[in-house]
C-alpha cells in the first residue's frame, strides 16, 4: 500500500501545532475522527494503542521523521494522516532531533504483513532527502499530496 493510497487533502496538516509526540499522536488522530476516518466513539482506544506502540520505542526514526503506528480491529482499511511541523516536535527521535515530518498511519488487526509493507514502503520515500526537503517547502496540503503521489510512482 503506497502513502498516496493512504492520504487524501483532508488528511494533510501542514501546519502542526503540537510541541511533543504525545501531542502529534492526539492531533494526528483528532484529523482522522473529524475526516471520519475513525469513528468518534473509537478515538480514545485508537490513541490508546497508538500511544501503547510508541512507549515501547519511539517511532522519530531520525532525519526529522516521526511514523507513529498500531493495528486495531477498529478499522477496517488502512488509514493514515500526515503532518508537518516547521519548527520541529520533541520526538525522542533516535537521533534525538526534533521531528519535522509525521505520518501516523492505522492498520486492521491481523493484517501484519501489510502492516509491515506500509511501514517499509513509508520509511524508504520518507528516507530520501529530496522528497522530504520538497515536503517541507510545499506551500500547502493540496502540494504535498502532489509531491507524494508524484514520488511513490
């Protein structure tokens, strides 16, 4: 499952306001229960498990990139927002540099492979320095759609 798969505008933030992953967790989330990704009742134990996930090992994987993830029988396809942060969130990356570039993405439960192969697919665009340079200049959610549609080809 390719990112442009995954993201629509709606579900784009290029403007973050959250200071710490925690918080990047909460706003990310709070994008997917307002676009109706995930149903309001089910935003507290999504967060839950995302933020279980992210004790166990911070997901900042360095190069100002944050993937915070889960699976959870309460979806029933991948979904997933993407946001920017321009002045950089306390990540507890592993490089230990503030997180520029978040994607939090949710996959149903059971589904580990894919799980896996939209982890992979997600760190290896978000690994090229180009992509993400061109990512932290788009003016807006509608250009960074463009950009990951035009470099997951």
């Amino acid at each position: 499952m390719d990112l442009g798969d995954i993201l629509e505008t709606g579900n784009i933030l290029p403007e973050m306001q959250a200071g710490d992953r925690w918080q990047a967790i909460d706003e990310l989330i709070a994008n997917l229960v307002t676009t109706g990704r995930i149903k309001t009742e089910y935003r507290e134990a999504v967060t839950a498990v995302v933020k279980k996930r992210e004790t166990s090992m911070s997901t900042g994987i360095g190069f100002g990139i944050g993937i915070p993830h889960a699976s959870t029988d309460l979806i029933a396809e991948v979904v997933g927002a993407l946001g920017r942060s321009k002045s950089g969130i306390s990540f507890d990356a592993l490089d230990n540099q503030p997180v520029k570039i978040v994607m939090l993405f949710l996959v149903p439960q059971g589904q580990f492979q894919k799980h896996l192969h939209t982890l992979a697919h997600i760190a290896k665009l978000l690994h090229k320095a180009d992509f993400r340079s061109s990512l932290e200049q788009a003016p807006d959610a509608a250009a960074m759609l463009k950009i990951i549609r035009d470099f997951g080809k």
